[in-house]
C-alpha cells in the first residue's frame, strides 16, 4: 500500500495488499516501486526463469557494443543479490526516487524481513533487537496503534570502495516490530548515500512503523474509504494519512 498527501489526503491501494499469502502489511508514501523479488529469483529450469533470461538477454543486446560486458556483469549482480536477500529472509524491497532539499535526486531501498523468534513477550523482543544496533545514542522505542511496542535505531556507515569507485558514507535506519504472537518480528531497513537527508528519512520510518501489521487490515480500511468507520470522528484512512502529512 502506499500513501500519498495533497488537498485531499487518499490512499492508493497495491495489488500486494490483496494477496491472500501476505504475511505482513505495511504503507509506504509516494516515490517507492516494489521490486519483483521472486520473479527476479525463479526456480532454475522453471517457464519463469526461461523468461526472466530471455528479458535479460533483451536488456544487454539493447546496450551499445562496447557496454555490453558490463551490462551483462551488472544484470548478473543484480540477480545474486536478490538471491542472497531472499536467503536473508527478506520477503518485500522497494526503490524510492525523491527530490532532496537541494534539488537533487535522492535514492533510497527499503527492504522488510519477517523472522521467525523463540517466543518472547513483544516489548522485550522489541528492546532487545534494538539493543544489538552499533550507535545506541540513536535508538528510539516507539509506540504502536493499539499500544503495541516497537523500536528504530539509526547509523552512518562507510561503504568500501568497489570497481574503482570511491568510498561513501550509507545511511541506514531499521525498524523492528514484533508481531503479537511474540513468535515473529519484521524488521525494515532503509538505506540511503543521500546522508543530508537523513533526519527526514528517520521520520519517514517511525512513520511507517505505525501502519504496520500482522492482520489483514484491508477489510477496515475499506470500510473507512465507504464512510463506514463509526462514531469516533477518525478512521485508519485518516491515521495512515496523518503519518505521511
């Protein structure tokens, strides 16, 4: 799901919100694209992966001649990391392009990953995955609709040099968010090399952490777009709108 923010506040409803396998929700604001993970990671042999290699071989061939092994190299990155994402337990991964406040273009990856725990009450889950983060100056705990608990921590880190390039600092923020059986806990990342920006984006993700959620909370959400949300004058509609301002 995504939200976005204008005159008149509205949500925009993803086809994953309706996918009965889902196993965790969540609302992200305008400028993220979800990344096909799975499509990216087919099984080999299988119809899809002959597809996927036919679209990548297209990808390569439409580049000039002399970019082409480095095209070919790029695309067969891009295939190993998904690979060892999806080996990590990351289940969901989203581009972001936004306009930084100096006018240039800031890129962003959010990832979510939803590990399995030996049971725990939730807000000790919560501390505890906190705790383990290198910069504990900038560790938060949050509270979550319905009084559940949850905890983001925040770093700058430097990104060696790789092909020649440069090193460069990667901001990098987590939230952690236990489900409440206490048996689960999602954790979201988002990574950024646009640093200037970072107190916005450790906005951004305490916002996000309050529409997360374990249930299918598309059945009340459309029920507040009907106007059916009751007597108290605000509905998850507005709540998930407010977090975005």
């Amino acid at each position: 799901m995504t939200g976005e923010s204008d005159a008149s506040p509205r949500l925009l409803i993803d086809d994953s919100a309706r996918d009965p396998s889902s196993k965790i929700w969540y609302a992200l604001p305008g400028g993220y694209f979800d990344v096909p993970l799975a499509a990216l990671d087919a099984e080999p042999g299988s119809e899809q992966e002959e597809r996927l290699e036919n679209l990548m071989a297209l990808v390569v061939d439409c580049a000039p001649e002399t970019e082409r092994d480095r095209y070919a190299g790029a695309v067969h990155d891009v295939r190993h990391m998904v690979r060892y994402m999806r080996s990590e337990g990351i289940i969901g991964c989203s581009l972001g392009m936004h306009y930084a406040d100096d006018g240039s273009s800031a890129v962003s990856v959010f990832t979510v990953a939803l590990k399995d725990i030996e049971w725990a009450p939730p807000k000790l889950t919560a501390v505890r995955a906190v705790s383990l983060r290198e910069s504990p100056e900038n560790v938060g705990l949050l509270t979550l609709p319905g009084g559940r608990p949850g905890s983001v921590s925040d770093t700058l880190v430097t990104t060696p040099a790789v092909a020649g390039g440069v090193a460069q600092e990667l901001y990098q923020c987590n939230l952690y968010v236990p489900a409440p059986s206490g048996a689960q806990l999602a954790v979201l990342t988002l990574s950024t090399v646009a640093v200037n920006s970072r107190r916005h984006y450790r906005d951004l993700m305490e916002s996000i952490a309050h529409t997360v959620a374990f249930q299918d909370p598309m059945p009340e959400i459309e029920r507040a777009a009907r106007g059916d949300g009751g007597g108290s004058g605000r509905t998850v509609k507005d709540d998930i709108a407010g977090d975005f301002g």
